[in-house]
C-alpha cells in the first residue's frame, strides 16, 4: 500500500482532472484499492448511525446517542459501534473482494461482520447495565443499526456489479448471438448457468429446446422451454434466435447430423457444449468458454468405434512399445493413446526434428512417470534401426513412418521406394531379427487398386510384411507376428484436405476442390491410431484389418459444409473453384479389390481382407531389384517395377499412364503365379 503523501495527492488529482476530460472507459477502469473500499463501507456505515438516529428520534424513543446531543452529531457511543464494526470488518476481510465481482460469498462476511458486531454491542450495553445500572444502547436502535448498515452495504454491492454488468452487456450487445439450447437434462443447465454469468456477455439466452415436449409450459432460469413440434430452424426463427448450442447429453449421432444440417441449410449457427460430467477438472474449467463451433469431425456418418480396452491394455501394459514415425499426424496419436495403457517403456523413432521435439516434451509433461525416448533416426538407415532395437528390445512395434502425400510421390517415386518399401523392410527385417511379438503396419487405402505411386508403395510395403508372416510362422527361431491396418483419409492429419479448407476460408478463399464428383472415406486422427491400436492386439499375424468407415463423403459437399460451419455462404462469401485432378488422383478410394473378400471380427466396425499371397523368395527379390533401381533415380524404371510387382496398379491422370497401355514391354520380368491364403 502506497504512503500518502502531498505529493501523492496532488499527482492524484492531476491524473483525475486529466481524465476527467475524456470519456470513461469501464473496461480499463483498474480496481480499487482495499483501503478505499474499507473507507467506502465505513462511510456507508455513518451514513447507517445517522439514519437509525433520525428514525429513532422520530418515533420518540431515544437516540442511540445522548439525548443532549443533535441527531447529526456523533457521540462517543455511536464511535463506539463504528470502530467495532471497522474491527469486524478487517476480521472478516470484507474489503478483499472485488465489488464489481461481488459474489454470495461477499454477502455472507458482511452478515457475519454486522452480526457481529451486534452481538458484541449488545454484550457491551447489558455488561454496562450490570455494572451501572444503565444501558449504554438503546436495544431496539441497535437491531435497526444492524439492519440498515446490512442492507446498505449488501445494496452498494449489488448496485456497482450491477451498473458494470449493465455496461459490459450493453458495449458487447452488437456482439452477442442470440441463441436457444438443445436440451433440458442437467447438462443442459450447467450449459444455461455458465452462459448466464460469463462476462462479457457472448451469448444472450433466450430458451431451451425440448424434443420430448413433457415441460413445455414450465421455465428453466426464467426462459421458456419450447416443444420441438416443428422444423428446429422455424422455432428458432420465430424466437428471434440465429444460433443453437447442442447441450443434450442423449442426443445421437443422427440427430446431431440432421439438427446441422437443417440449421446450416438456414444458416443458422451451431455450437456444441461439453458433457460437463467427463471432464476431469470441473471445478477449474469455464464451461462457457468450452462451447465451440461444430467441428467437421462430429459430423461423420457413423457411430464411433467401440474398443475392447481389455484386450488393448493387455498387449501394452507393462511392455516396450516403439512407434515409428512418432513425430508424425497418426505416429503422435499413437504415442499419445499407448502411453495412457502404462507401457514398461515407450520409444518412438522419426527423422523430423523439430516435431519430434514437440512431441517429447508433450509426452513428458503429460506422463512424467512415463519411461519415454525420443530419438531422431531414419527407418532407411538399417544399421541405426538395429542399434535402436538392440539397446530397447521393443517387444511392439506400430510402424507409422511414410512418405504419403500422393503429388509429391508421383514426382518422386524413388524417395517413395525408400521411405514405404525399403524402409518398411528394414523394420520388419529388424522386429524379426530381434524377436519382436508384434510389428503392426499403418496402411491405407490407396494401396487398393492404387492409381499412383505412394498407393503402390504401400501396397508393395503389405506384400512384404505379409510374405515375411508367410514365410516365417513356422520357423521357431522367429516369434514376431505381423499386423496391417488399412484405413482412409483422416481428418486432420499433416497435408489433409480439412486443414487446408480451414487454411482457404482463413484466407478469404476460394477453397480448391480437384473434382466436383471426388469422394472420400473419412476417419479422425483418434479414430485411426484406436484401429492400429485394437488390431495390433487382437491380430496373430498375417492379417489386414479394414474398417467400417460408414458413408463416403463427396469432397464438394464437405467444402460447403465447412464454409457453413465458419459462418459463410458457399459461392456468395466463400467461392468454391474446380481445379481439375492432381497426378495420380483418383475420383473414389477403396477398402478392398476385386480378388478380396472379408472375414467379420468380434468387432462388427472391424474386419480381416482376404488378400492374395505372394511368395517370399521372388518379392524378396524384386523388392531388392526395385530399390536398386531406385537408386539411379530413373523414375520410369522405378514405376514400370513397381507395375510388375502391383499388377493392379494403373495409373491415373500421370504421365505414367503410357506404361499401361496394352502391348506396352515393360521390360521388367513378372511375378510367378500367387495363392490365396
């Protein structure tokens, strides 16, 4: 607390006249000091002795005070009560709060402090009528004392939190949406309670939204509670509402999808709420601040995957787990998700530096119990991988490192080569070597049918681990079983079209669109990395396991759904432009080809390919021929082996297509017949 000096106070009341001059700006007014605001209430507190005194003179009664003196005077009795309620006061702090900031809490200490202090008057004035035969207060004096220094202060309060509400609400009005809640559960209310005292004001109120239509004449907080009997948009176009915050704990994911569409087909905001009985910390957590846009990723048709945690923790606890590609979209996630099963030890592996940094220092904050390596290696240098596995003895290994972007690779086949093929070997060629349990490849769809060079990798990297299985299962030197998980695209992930639509409509658009038919299957990062987690435990080796991704999305309808979802108009605010299909880009992806069929799993969201087989001695060695060939650099060379190996492949919109073309010489020897397994 500054001194008070002459100096202070004329420096004071330069500052005040200054500012005197310029309009007042409530949101920069600092808060005041607690020895000012304990003057505040002692001021109130006078004002409290002066009244009770008017108000007992007047009904004839006596003064609190002597009779002799004038009611405005002071006497040494009314000093008397203010200096024992300044002694409360200090006691119960009643100076710390902040008035704007006033809370039930405050209310309490000044009942306490003005009970007491009754309490101690009252004490005092009977010890005085023992000893003198005189009371020193008049009694009833000194309950309307009580009463009134009560309600003034308690008023005062009320009265400032009010006057700034008022002011923050109405400088935040033309910022406010006006919005209704889906829902009515508890959940619903905590929503309601924190939108009610957050400050500033983002949303104003004004109902709830009931679908079952049992309380539709009661109110929750004073708002009405409107039956779902129409169109959701109407009701809330006839309330006055441009925005719903979804806060229904039961609602499905049906529901949901329908309940955005028809709002954003209306343009109409949606916002989704927290279930406020799952998070951790609910003490500590402003829920108003939790309330966020509906993100794309709650909008996939289909239920999210079911886990069998038994069988997961199972295979992870207490065991050494690597990740390769850990710094990566999916290796992070799988970092993330196997270090809450409490392994032994978690090592993940990747060339990126400064991601891989992050990644360390995020496990380590998260998990500081957690025994976690990081280190920065390259799956094409075998000699680095051995050392790795030596010095680690993983028992698991999740191989997430990839070269996927699909221009990139179609310019670029002998990075691919490296990377997906020679460097998926050198991984799987090391868990065997070492005796690894469970080596689990992250796969995709693109290495079905694929049509361009990163999907042929891919698929070449699922020949090899597969003849390896093969050609090993009954060699009992050797324990590892090999896994493979296929998926599509995850939103989200490094180079995914989610973020770049964001990135566009950040940018003003226009979001890029290849094709106006292309579609896609979707899966969120989450998603992916609990698949690769789930079939790493229940496979035993040999298998592909592929996943119920629900509906396909056309990619068009997803970039108007996006720009809807940021507030936008598609082709009005934020334009949508074609710009024709990348080099090696097909308009669908696919799970499975022509010559597979599947086999059903516990898991109905979860299913084993039938794949060819292939013999391991004739991929072992054109694997080596490709990636020798590979190491000229000469990019035709490399796609015409790469045709050899992966029949299937064709490609499409790349100047490999000529390769295609019927009475083509590849010049590259073909495979010998192959089995189905």
């Amino acid at each position: 607390m500054k001194v008070l000096n002459s100096r202070n106070i004329k420096e004071a009341i330069k500052q005040v006249l200054k500012s005197s001059k310029k309009r007042i700006d409530f949101k920069n007014i600092g808060y005041l000091p607690r020895w000012l605001i304990l003057c505040f209430d002692m001021f109130i507190c006078c004002v409290a002795v002066i009244l009770t005194s008017v108000i007992v003179n007047n009904i004839n009664i006596s003064d609190l005070s002597l009779p002799s003196e004038p009611i405005f005077g002071f006497s040494p009795r009314s000093g008397l009560i203010l200096i024992t309620n300044l002694l409360f006061f200090i006691f119960f702090r009643t100076y710390a709060g902040l008035i704007r900031h006033s809370t039930f809490i405050d209310a309490i200490k000044f009942f306490l402090a003005s009970l007491a202090t009754l309490i101690t008057l009252l004490v005092v004035s009977y010890s005085h009528y023992i000893f003198r035969g005189k009371n020193l207060f008049l009694i009833p004096g000194l309950f309307i004392y009580f009463a009134m220094s009560f309600s003034s202060l308690l008023l005062f309060r009320v009265l400032v939190k009010q006057v700034f509400e008022a002011y923050f609400d109405y400088a935040a009005k033309d910022d406010q949406i006006t919005v209704m809640i889906y829902g009515i559960d508890s959940n619903a209310i905590a929503i309601s309670n924190a939108l009610k005292v957050e400050r500033p004001v983002r949303y104003k109120l004004i109902g709830f939204v009931d679908k079952k239509g049992k309380n539709q004449s009661k109110e929750i907080l004073g708002l009405p509670i409107i039956h779902l009997k129409r169109k959701l948009a109407v009701i809330l176009r006839a309330h006055g509402a441009n925005a719903i915050i979804l806060a229904d704990k039961s609602i499905t994911q049906e529901e949901r999808i329908k309940i955005v569409d028809e709002c954003l087909e209306h343009n109409i905001k949606v916002f989704r709420a927290p279930i406020v009985s799952d998070m951790e910390d609910k003490e500590n957590v402003n829920l108003a601040q939790q309330i966020q846009n509906v993100q794309i990723e709650d909008l996939l048709e289909r239920e999210p995957i079911v886990l069998n945690n038994k069988l997961i923790a199972k295979e992870l606890y207490d065991r050494r787990i690597l990740v390769t590609g850990g710094a990566g979209s999916i290796g992070s996630e799988i970092a993330r998700q196997v270090a809450n099963y409490n392994p032994q030890k978690l090592i993940i592996v990747d060339q990126a530096e400064t991601p891989l940094y992050q990644i360390q220092m995020e496990i380590r904050s998260n998990f500081p119990d957690l025994d976690f390596e990081a280190v920065i290696a390259d799956v094409r240098d075998k000699e680095k991988l051995e050392n790795i596995f030596d010095l680690y003895k993983p028992q698991v290994v999740y191989h997430a490192a990839a070269y996927k972007h699909v221009p990139l690779m179609e310019d670029n086949p002998s990075q691919a080569i490296f990377v997906n093929v020679m460097g998926t070997k050198n991984v799987a060629d090391t868990a065997l070597k070492f005796k690894t349990d469970k080596f689990v490849l992250v796969s995709t769809d693109k290495a079905v049918n694929p049509s361009n060079v990163m999907g042929a990798s891919k698929r070449i990297a699922e020949i090899y681990v597969q003849t390896l299985q093969e050609a090993f299962k009954n060699d009992n030197r050797y324990v590892t079983n090999y896994v493979t998980t296929r998926f599509g695209n995850v939103l989200g992930s490094n180079g995914s079209v989610v973020p770049l639509f964001k990135r566009q409509i950040a940018e003003g658009g226009p979001l890029t669109i290849t094709h106006p038919d292309i579609i896609r299957y979707f899966m969120t990062i989450p998603e992916a990395c609990q698949l690769v987690l789930e079939a790493g435990a229940m496979g035993n080796g040999g298998e592909i396991y592929i996943f119920d991704m629900g509906e396909a999305v056309k990619i068009i309808d997803l970039a108007k759904k996006i720009i809807k979802l940021a507030g936008f108009v598609p082709n009005k605010d934020i334009d949508i432009k074609i710009i024709g299909l990348r080099p090696g880009e097909k308009l669908y992806e696919e799970l499975l080809n022509d010559k597979s069929t599947t086999l059903p799993t516990y898991n109905e969201k979860i299913m084993i390919a039938r794949a060819e087989m292939y013999d391991y001695e004739e991929i072992n060695s054109n694997i080596a021929e490709l990636i020798s060939s590979a190491s000229l650099f000469d990019k035709v060379e490399v796609v015409k082996r790469m045709k050899a190996l992966v029949p299937e492949y064709k490609s499409m919109n790349s100047s490999y297509e000529e390769l295609d073309k019927k009475g083509k010489d590849t010049t590259v020897k073909t495979l010998p017949g192959k089995k189905v397994s």
